[in-house]
C-alpha cells in the first residue's frame, strides 16, 4: 500500500483541513510556490488565511478572464496577487507619490 505524502503543513493545515478539496490543494501548492517566488512571509496563520483567500479568488478571476477569447491580452499572477483591488491601488499611489517627491529632489 503506497503513502501518500501530504502537502500541507504546520497549524494553518491543521486548522483549515475540514474545507479543503484537490481544487483548494492544487490552488494550496501554487500559493505556496508564489509565496516562495516572491519572498512573502505572514506574520500569523490568520493573515496567511486571509491572503490565501485573496490569492484564491484573484487566481480565479485571472484564469476566468484568460479564458475569454475575445480579449487582446492575458492577465498573469504577480507580486500583487495576494491583494485585494483598493489595497493594490493604495499601494500604487504610495509608490507614485514617493517617487515624484523623490523626483523633486533630483530636479534641483
């Protein structure tokens, strides 16, 4: 009888086993593999809970859209797919604002 290796680790696994199937697995593995990809460590098992969820839906919305072949582009997954929309755009701002007001600067 062969042994199946699990993939899931840790308290987060532990806590979460009861609602995942093979979907929420495979969806399980490439969040960890990004995670791994961009360097993303939580903080606690519930903010990593959170942003799986994020991640999940995100990830859906991607393939989703991909799939509709009436569209000139492919969206992908990046370093942002872990983030809500309005957080994604907070972020944007605070990077444009800091770069213009660095830019000030170098315009002296």
């Amino acid at each position: 009888m062969a042994t199946t290796k699990w993939p899931f680790r840790g308290e987060w696994a532990i806590k979460h086993f009861t609602w995942f199937n093979k979907m929420d697995a495979s969806i399980y593995e490439r969040h960890e593999q990004w995670m791994a990809q961009y360097g993303r460590v939580y903080k606690d098992s519930d903010e990593k809970d959170n942003r799986f969820k994020i991640f999940k839906e995100n990830v859906e919305r991607i393939e989703s859209f991909n799939k509709a072949t009436n569209k000139p582009y492919k969206l992908g997954v990046n370093q942002f797919v872990d983030l809500t929309n309005k957080r994604v755009q907070s972020t944007l701002q605070t990077q444009e604002a800091c770069l213009l007001y660095r830019g000030s600067f170098l315009q002296v």
